[in-house]
C-alpha cells in the first residue's frame, strides 16, 4: 500500500440485516421511493449500496437494525410489487467490518486491494461494498468474523469496536 495511511479503527456491526431489492427500474425516484418508505415507518437505513443499471433495471441493497428487519421486509415486499422489482433476498447472518483511518483515506494507494486480498486469501467472501473518503466498509457472514477480525488487525494494527 502506498501513501501509507493511518489507520485506526476496525469496526464491528453484528446488529445489521441485509435486504436486496433486485431488478429495480432504473428511473430516477425509485431510491427516494425505498428509503422514503423505510423513513415512513421510522426505520434507519445503516447502509446502501446500488449496483449499476444493466438492460434498464438495477439492484438496491441496504442494511436495517435486525430489531426492524420484519417491518424492513413487509415494506420490502410491498415495494417489490409497487416498483414492478423482480424479487427481493435478505440476509440476518451477516455483519458488517468498517476500517475507519484517522486521516482521509481516499488518496491511499492500495487499501482497497489490501483489505479483500486478506479477506481472499482465507476465502471469506464479501457481500457488499460501501465507501467512503475516511472509511472502508463491507458485509461479511457472520460465520467468518472472528477469522475476519484477526487478520484485518493484525495486518493493519487496528483497535477493534463492537457497536452492538
């Protein structure tokens, strides 16, 4: 990794499920109508990521409280057929890593590739991928966390935090 950053924190959110709508119409509004949704019965998003459109229609994925994972879904689901999505998929057994640094990360040369080649090699496999400029996040299964958090703190030195 060149540009070596200071790195400072790996965080741990056991306390998350991960919803997928797939096959979204890609239009503009249609992420307003999902979060809008969710703000409508007072459940916090914790993290989203889209994909890009492929032959007009794109997949939203976002994680909720586990504690609003049911009232999630039953908007999930009715969304589903409001939107005219293809399906939906939703995943309680995961848990999402954060590398936090104690400077802005996104001229760091190599975190990125650094971070899912650790992950790679003792084939853990990433979900999903958020970014953003002093942070790396990605949702994990909870099955691979303790695997997980060794070697992401020993490579880097990192002090874990649970946010339970």
């Amino acid at each position: 990794m060149s540009g070596k950053a200071k790195l400072v924190t790996l965080r741990i959110r056991r306390t998350e499920t991960m919803i997928t709508l797939i096959g979204v119409p890609d239009v503009p509004g249609v992420a307003a109508t999902v979060f809008g949704a969710m703000a409508e019965k007072a459940i916090p998003v914790t993290m989203i990521v889209q994909n890009a459109p492929d032959a007009g229609s794109a997949s939203i994925t976002f994680t909720v409280l586990r504690r609003d994972q049911e009232a999630a879904l039953g908007i999930t689901r009715e969304l589903m057929e409001r939107l005219g999505a293809e399906g939906w998929m939703n995943d309680d057994q995961v848990v999402r890593l954060s590398v936090l640094g104690g400077e802005l990360l996104e001229e760091v040369v190599g975190l990125a590739g650094e971070f899912f080649s650790i992950l790679a090699a003792e084939r853990i496999n990433v979900l999903a991928i958020n970014t953003t400029a002093d942070v790396v996040s990605c949702i994990i299964e909870d099955a691979n966390l303790d695997k997980a958090v060794d070697l992401l703190s020993r490579q880097f030195g990192l002090k874990v935090e649970v946010i339970s």
